[in-house]
C-alpha cells in the first residue's frame, strides 16, 4: 500500500489543523497518524491507495479556516508498518 510521508509548514499548530486532518483522511478512508512537530510543522504519514493521497494532499494543502498552509513536503516510502486506522497523536 503507498505510504506518504508529509511535512506541513506554515500555521498549522493551534488552529485545530491536526483534526481537520484526521476527519478527511477518516472520510477518505486513509490509515496513518498526524502529530505536530517540535518546530511548529506537522508530521503526516497517510496510507492508501495512490489516488486517494493525491486527493488527500490537494485537501491538505488547503487547510481549514483558521490554518495557513505554505509549503508541503512529501516523502513516498518505500517501506512502512500498516496502520489500521487515522489517529492524531
């Protein structure tokens, strides 16, 4: 299953941005975590079919009302464990 690991940059910490994650990937049927970063980013690792990521990265990179997304970075693994649900850690 395609794992994608996804950085975000901008004002994502604070503004509720982690929940908004986890209820598309949840609605997208996406397993994997997000979880802030000790240097204000969030940390996404998203697993599902290749098409659904990319529906999942264009909602991401939107952001809720109160985030301000200014960069994604994106690392396709090659490898990853399986996740069985979304959660937000």
């Amino acid at each position: 299953m395609p794992t994608w690991e996804i950085y975000v940059n901008g004002r994502v910490q604070g503004v509720g941005f982690r929940y908004f994650v986890w209820k598309a990937a949840t609605e997208l049927g996406i397993n994997g975590y997000v979880q802030n970063q000790w240097d204000g980013k969030v940390k996404i690792v998203a697993q599902a079919e290749e098409h659904t990521l990319h529906t999942f990265q264009i909602i991401v990179a939107q952001g809720n009302r109160y985030a301000f997304v200014k960069e994604l970075k994106i690392n396709k693994l090659d490898s990853a464990e399986k996740y069985n649900d979304f959660e937000i850690r």
